[in-house]
C-alpha cells in the first residue's frame, strides 16, 4: 500500500532517528515545519562548500555555476506547482509573499506604478475577502491593505465545526469584491477548499483570487496554472525545504503588472537620481541578496517529493488522518476541529481536551517522546469563534507510520486520567 511504501523513506530522514525524553521520536508537527531528508540537506551543502557565489553578477565561473543551479531551482520548483518559472519570486516564507501581494496592491491604491498597475488600484468601498478560518498571515496583511485604502475586509464565516462552504462564500461575494484570498486546506481543520468553485465565482465578479498553499503545496499534486489562480503562496520549510524560502507564484501577466513594495540592488534596469525602472517578474520582487542556497536545497525538495509522488504522499496522508481521527473519536472528552468522519481532511487533526489545557497535553506527550503542536496556530479568530484559547494539533507527512498514529493515541487516551479529569 501506499503507506507501507512511504514509511520507508523515514530513514531517509536523520532528524527522526532519535530518541526524546527517553522515547523513540514520533514526530507529528510537519504542519508547523517539517523535517528534511539527506539529500535536501546535501544538496545545500555541496552548493556551499563547491559553488557558493554572487549569483546574476559576476564574470566569474563560480557565479556562472551558482546561477545557473538558482535558476534550475526556480525551474524545478515551477514544475513542480504547474507554473512558469518566470512565474515564481523568491521570498522569505509564505508571510512575506502574503505580503508583497498585499503591499504591491496598496501601492497601486497610491497610484504608483504606472499605468499597469491601476488594474490593482483600490477606492474606498471596495471590499477584500477572506475566511474566518485563515492563519494569521493570510489576514493581518489584508487588515492593513483595507486600513490603508477604505477598502472593507469581509469574510467567509465558519460554522461551529470550523468549516466553510461555497453557498458560505457566495453569500459574502458581491461585484464589490477585488481579492478573495483564503487557503487552499486549513492548518487548523484540515478543512479542503472548494478551489475551482471559488476562482469561477471570482472570476465571475472580476475579483483576484490570493491562495493560501502552505498547507496543500508540501502534500498533493497542484497545478497553479490549471487551476487558474492568480496568486499563490507557500513556504519551503513546510516542504522538506529550508526555513528563510518562501515562493510567491503569480499568473504572468498580473506579476508583471503588480508594482513592487520593495525596492533595490538587483531589481532595475535603469537608475538615475531622479527614479528607477525595475526588471520584470520574477527579478521585481526580488530586491537585494537572495536565498540562493535556500532555493538550491528546495529544488532537490520538490525532486524528493515528485520521485515519493505527490498522489501517494495524498493518499498516504489521508489514510493516516482517518487512522488518527477514528482513534482520538473513540477517546472520552475529546473534541475533534473540523470535518467529520468519512469527509475529506488533510493530514492534520486539531482537537480539545476536556478540562486540560491545550499546553498541558502537549508536556505530557512530549514526555513520551511525541511532537505535536498546541496553541492557536496562529489562527485566533478561528478559535475563538470554536470557543476555545488553543488545542492540540497533530499532523503527519510523508516519513510517518500508522505505528506513529498508534503511538500517539495511546498516549492520548493516558492524558485525561493523568490530570485527572
Ligand atoms: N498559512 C498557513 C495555512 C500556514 O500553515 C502557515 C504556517 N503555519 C503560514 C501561512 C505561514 O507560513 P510561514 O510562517 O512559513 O510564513
């Protein structure tokens, strides 16, 4: 199966092979940042220790090589989410490519940018759409573009399990709409958005669609340019990458027209005293010193990830969320986030333990020697709509077992008895 097959890349992993608090390591936090196996990890280092240099400067053949690797990079990571490689900007995580959407897009509303730009321009009244679900950085960024323009920020509301549906979002979506920005699955319910009803009733309005894919990119086949998302966003260090990467991903002619927000060295083709005109995408969104070892080890990510296929990495990954919501299901006091049995979920599950705070259960699991991740995930209004400060979240990828699931519920059913609760 599937699974059987994928748990064997666990050694692969170095990470995982170690013991914590004095148990084997059951690592289930991949949704927060997930582990890397040895040849991302060699691949950065032979590009350190053999060819690091300036890249797109320099007569030298150091940096000819160094070039030549970042692009291929670029290449192999376009590839692997359906774009173009002039389709994807370096940025410093999935926040900061959220941002320069957001930045870009203010800048517009101030008028500058040209005449390319005005498409983006904002007036007051004008409104941006997200969900009540989103994480942090897919709202706080769309608060300051609406503080900073008159725009109005409505959005998607979740019900009481945190879910979201079409009829949801097409009640929130009028001709008023300009972004819809939502993610693509939830990293606090596992919940999958109905993307291609979506980006019809965006296009059905003439709004931008913004995608969220930190928490799909790293797990199944996606094809940006199929689905016909206009802009896209995720971090390398969620996809057996480094931390410090992120990719912005934009239809061409829209990055190409989006101002940049931030400005510099390795960005322009022309500089006076007076202004500047800047190169176009992706080399406008990419001002001053690039992630150049960063964006080498995620290539060899993404060719890691496409030799496991990312359709078995899905189906592997379903296959354990059903093994570790039917198990936490069966354990007394236990509220599960998100969608019920038998409905699609990614490889997370977030739940609330009655009477033990979320901090808690995360000490006593970790005593045994298992990661999971506890707090709001950055996703305060979600919880808080749920009636809950924090949960507990475990997720999975790739290198985990159903032993690992196993593991863990049987800690899981000891937490309640242990507080005594
Ligand atoms: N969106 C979602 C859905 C996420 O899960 C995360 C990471 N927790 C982010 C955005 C932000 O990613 P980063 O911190 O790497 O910028």
């Amino acid at each position: 199966s599937a699974t059987s097959v994928l748990a064997d890349l666990r050694a692969d992993f170095p990470l995982l092979d170690q013991s914590v608090n004095g148990h084997p390591l059951v690592y289930l936090d991949s949704a927060a940042t997930a582990q890397r196996p040895r040849v991302v990890l060699d691949a950065e280092r032979a590009y350190l220790e053999q060819r690091n240099a300036a890249v797109h400067r320099g007569a030298h053949t150091l940096a000819a090589e160094a070039t030549e690797e970042f692009e291929g990079a670029r290449e192999a990571v376009s590839r692997f989410v359906g774009a173009r490689p002039d389709e994807i900007a370096w940025q410093a995580n999935a926040t900061d490519a959220l941002n320069t959407v957001a930045l870009a897009i203010g800048v517009a509303s101030r008028g500058l940018g040209g005449e390319a730009a005005k498409r983006f321009a904002l007036q007051p009244g004008d409104e941006l759409v997200v969900t009540e679900a989103e994480h942090h950085a897919n709202l706080i960024p769309w608060q300051q573009l609406a503080a900073q323009t008159g725009a109005v920020l409505r959005w998607i509301p979740v019900d009481d399990d945190g879910l979201w549906t079409i009829e949801d979002a097409r009640a929130v979506i009028t001709e008023k709409t300009r972004v819809i920005a939502f993610a693509h699955v939830s990293n606090v319910t596992g919940m999958v958005a109905p993307l291609a009803e979506l980006v019809e009733l965006a296009a059905s309005v003439g709004a931008l669609t913004v995608l969220d894919a930190c928490q799909s990119a790293p797990h199944r086949p996606l094809e940006l340019g199929a689905l016909g998302v206009d802009f896209a966003a995720f971090s390398a260090h969620k996809m057996l990458g480094p931390t410090g990467l992120g990719v912005l991903y934009g239809r061409r002619e829209l990055l190409n027209a989006l101002p940049p927000a931030r400005t510099g060295g390795s960005m322009i083709t022309t500089v006076t005293m007076e202004g500047a005109e800047f190169l176009p995408a992706p080399q406008r969104f990419e001002a001053g010193t690039q992630p150049v070892s960063q964006a080498i080890a995620l290539g060899a990510a993404v060719g890691y990830l496409t030799d496991a296929g990312t359709q078995a990495i899905l189906e592997h990954e379903h296959a354990l969320a059903a093994r570790l919501y039917d198990g936490l299901a069966d354990i007394p006091g236990i509220r599960l986030i998100g969608p019920g049995a038998g409905r699609e979920r990614a490889g997370l599950v977030a739940f609330d333990v009655a009477g033990v705070h979320a901090h808690d259960a995360g000490q006593f699991l970790d005593a045994r020697g298992i990661a999971v991740r506890v707090g709001h995930h950055c996703a305060q209004p979600l919880h808080r709509r749920l009636g809950l400060t924090a949960s507990v979240r475990a997720s999975v990828y790739l290198y985990n077992s159903a032993e690992d699931v196993d593991t863990f519920l049987e800690a899981a059913t000891g937490i309640r008895p242990y507080f005594g609760v």
